[in-house]
C-alpha cells in the first residue's frame, strides 16, 4: 500500500502534487485520469504491483517541462561556457559583426 499523497521534488519546498492509482484505473477510467491532469494540472502517479511505474501529465504540462528543461541546459551550457572561458565581451562580437557586414556591403 502506498501511503503518501503527493512527491516532493524540489529542495526549495515547492511540491508537485500527485495522485497515486493503480495501472488498472488507467484502462478503467482514462477519461477521468486525463481530465483530473488537465484541470488540476497534478501528475497522476500509475502503480503496478504497488510501486510507481509511470507517470501522467497533460499535455501542456509535459510541453512546459520540456521547454523549462531545454532552457536549464541553455543556461549550464552558457555557465560552462563562461566558466572556461569560452566567451567574449559583447564590444567585441559588436566590432566583428560591423566589420563583416561593411566587408559585405563594400565588396
């Protein structure tokens, strides 16, 4: 028996609340399941055999997560990128773009 409500997955205290069902609410009672995500915006935790096994979110939600996760790893690319000194002074990128262009322009 799974005895809690919801995961708390962030350190910062912010929680992602989710239900907990059995794998077979998810053939008997789909539509509820996608409704309950959809409106409430909760994950909906899928057990088999009592354990988690997968996890439902509405559509919105998983596109949002996807975009929060690609800019995450955006900005720890850009941080490393700093960090070993991959980067230049933004006067700099300036003065090579304008040189490029009025190469362009004049040639």
């Amino acid at each position: 028996m799974i005895q809690f409500d919801y995961i708390d997955i962030s350190e910062s205290g912010d929680t992602l609340e989710a239900s907990i069902r059995p794998s077979a609410d998810l053939r008997n009672h789909y539509s509820e399941i996608s409704r309950q995500c959809r409106e409430s915006r909760d994950a909906v935790i899928i057990t088999v055999n009592g354990r988690g096994d997968t996890a439902v979110l509405g559509l919105q939600d998983y596109y949002q997560m996807k975009s929060e996760l690609e800019l995450l790893r955006t900005l720890a690319e850009a941080e490393d990128d700093v960090k070993h000194g991959k980067v230049a002074p933004i006067q700099n990128s300036f003065d090579d773009l304008r040189a490029s262009l009025l190469e362009r322009k004049n040639g």
